[in-house]
C-alpha cells in the first residue's frame, strides 16, 4: 500500500476548536501576522468545538 505524505511546518500548533483554540490562533496571528498558525479540530467547524453552532463567525475566523 503506498501513502503519500504532505510535510508542511508550522511556528505554532492549536489542538482544539472549542472555545480557548479559535482564540489562541487569532490572538497569535494577531501578535505577527507573519507566524504560520494551524488549527486542528476532530471534526468540521459546523459541527465540532463547544461553542461553534452558536458561534461560526469566531470559528471561522
């Protein structure tokens, strides 16, 4: 079985989309712009994270 592998690097890793992972992200990208900023969730944005069915915008953001 082949696999393929996507290698991509990040300066910070946000682990969580409910409510304290969303933020983290933004108040990093915030603070330099420049900072390559991944945010993983378990599952889609509408419908994973505490507050994303009432809160999209922030999520999306």
């Amino acid at each position: 079985m082949t696999r393929n592998t996507l290698e991509q690097e990040y300066d910070i890793v946000v682990i969580g989309g409910g409510t304290a992972g969303p933020m983290a992200a933004i108040k990093a990208k915030e603070r330099n712009r420049d900072l390559r900023v991944l945010l993983v969730d378990k599952a889609n944005v509408k419908r994973s994270g505490a507050i994303s069915m009432g809160m999209d915008g922030l999520n999306n953001a």
